[in-house]
C-alpha cells in the first residue's frame, strides 16, 4: 500500500526534513509539498516531491496517512481548515511550529487524529538535527514508528512524556544553533579587536568550535574538558574568569532561555 506524506511549508526546516529522509530512507511514500513560494533550487532538490501552490492545487480524493506542519505558527490558523479535508481519524498530524499545543491543533483540525509535536534545529540540514518529541500517552505505537520513519534521518530522537517540556527544549536545542553562531561572531569580533584580521578572526573562530564539538562528541563531559585544559594561572583561566566572575555567563544563558521559552508560550 503507498502512503502519502503531505508537508505543509518547505522553508529552510521543512525542506531540510524532506531532504534527509529522502536521501536515508529511500522511501516508497509519495510525498507531496504545499508551499506558496517554493525556490527552483529547493524544487530540484526535492525532485521526487509532487509540489502544490496551495490546498486548492489538491486532488480532493487524497487522504493523507500523515502531514508534516513546518510552517510558521502564525500561519497554522490560516491553513487549518483546508487541511482538515484531507485527513481522516487514522491520520498523523506532525507538527514542528514553535509554541503550538498539540490540544490546539486536534481542536482546529477537529478530526481526531494522532498529533506528534516535534521541536528539530537547523542543523537537520547536515543531518545533525534533535529532534525532541512528544506524543500523547494513549497514542498507537505505528504512530510513533511513522513518525521515526520520517524524521530519524535528520538526526536523533529524544522523545519526552511530559508536552510542556518542549516550550523548554524549544528553548535550548531548538533555538540552541543560534546561540553558537553568535558566540562565534562575538569571538571573531573580539579577535578583530585585538588585531587579527577579519578572515583570520572568523576562521580560527568557526575552526576552533568544530575542534571543540569533535571533542565534546567523544567525551560527552564539557566540565571535564574544561578542567583538562585550564591550567592554573595559564592563558584560558585568565579568560575564563572573566566569563566566570559573578556567573556572568550562566546568568545570561538562564536569562536567554527564559526569554525563548516565554516567546515559545505566547506563540
Ligand atoms: N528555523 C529553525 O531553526 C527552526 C527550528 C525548530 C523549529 N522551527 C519551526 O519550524 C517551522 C518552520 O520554520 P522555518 O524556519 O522552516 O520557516 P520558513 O523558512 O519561513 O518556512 C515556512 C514555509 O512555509 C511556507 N508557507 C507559509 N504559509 C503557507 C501556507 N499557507 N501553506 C503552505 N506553506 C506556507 C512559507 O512560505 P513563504 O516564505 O512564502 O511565507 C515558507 O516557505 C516554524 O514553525 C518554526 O517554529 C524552526
């Protein structure tokens, strides 16, 4: 039997979702796309993919077995009601917009289907994503298989029993690649200030985190790492009590993360 697989949104998640679990899985699913403005370049990519404007493009005769919501969440209202006439009570609706309860989307959707809510990052599009999940706990087992079937090429999966744990994970993994990337700018910055030029600045920077990821990889221990190469009265004590003093840096992570998942509740 073929299942067909409907994503709502091939933006930068969506299509690095498609683009992973088509490369792993060599799948037999039908996958259709629905997306106002999908570029050539994604098209070509995704080049097995049936590709829609929008619901009305639809053959009203298909059911789809599951959909993946990654559209932003102030479009799931708007999409709502057309997707409600394509799927059934053996559907699986799953869902990686920021901030929405799976309670809200089975009331709009209003068609009983399993809901799995999802929070992946970015790095899905090097296959490196974690994607964090949860499912009711009354849910069918083959949901939970459809679900890992699509998404485990794009990285892990750490399920949660407990939904409100993903405004928090929202919060960490989800927006978690950001903070990266900006602690990389500010030391390539801070580099640039001490005389480096502005290539070498940002090299040394983005290499040292890649060296430094390597590592963390194999020895899943960052205090220990920290420690073993923090000699006393050396060069990166020095730094590091300027990020220590007074929890300054743990401070500002708690602070950050509160904000992102206060953002995550009001979406
Ligand atoms: N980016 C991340 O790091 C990240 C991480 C975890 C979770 N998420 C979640 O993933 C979701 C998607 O994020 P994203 O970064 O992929 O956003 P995005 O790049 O803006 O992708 C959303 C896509 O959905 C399309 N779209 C808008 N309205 C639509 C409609 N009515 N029907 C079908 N498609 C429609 C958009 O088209 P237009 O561009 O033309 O509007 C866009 O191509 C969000 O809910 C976000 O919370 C994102």
């Amino acid at each position: 039997m073929t299942n067909h697989v409907l994503f709502v949104g091939a933006g930068n998640m969506g299509s690095a979702i498609i683009k992973s679990y088509l490369k792993i899985s060599g799948t037999s699913d039908v996958i259709h796309v629905i997306d106002p403005f999908v570029s050539d370049n994604t098209k070509d990519l995704l080049s097995e993919c049936k590709f829609y404007e929008s619901f009305t493009d639809l053959q009203d005769s298909i059911e789809f077995d599951t959909v993946v919501l990654a559209i932003k969440p102030q479009s799931f209202d708007e999409i709502s009601r057309d997707l409600s006439n394509f799927i059934t009570e053996k559907s699986l609706v799953i869902s990686i917009m920021a901030g929405v309860e799976t309670k809200r989307i089975s009331n709009s959707l209003n068609k009983n289907a399993a809901v799995i809510r999802c929070m992946p990052n970015i790095a899905a599009l090097v296959n490196r994503s974690v994607n964090v999940a949860y499912i009711a706990k009354d849910s069918n087992q083959s949901h939970k298989k459809r679900f890992e079937n699509i998404f485990l090429s794009s990285g892990p999966i750490k399920w949660v029993n407990n939904e409100d744990l993903i405004h928090k994970t929202t919060a960490l993994s989800g927006s978690g690649p950001a903070y990266f990337f900006l602690f990389i700018e500010a030391l390539a910055k801070a580099g640039q200030n001490a005389g480096l030029s502005e290539e070498q600045a940002m090299d040394l920077s983005i290499d040292t985190l890649i060296g430094a990821a390597a590592l963390i990889e194999q020895n899943r221990s960052p205090e220990k790492l920290r420690e073993s190469v923090t000699s006393k009265g050396g060069t990166t004590a020095a730094a590091l009590s300027v990020f220590m003093s007074n929890n300054n840096l743990d401070d500002l992570v708690s602070e950050a993360l509160i904000a992102a998942e206060k953002r995550s509740r009001e979406l």
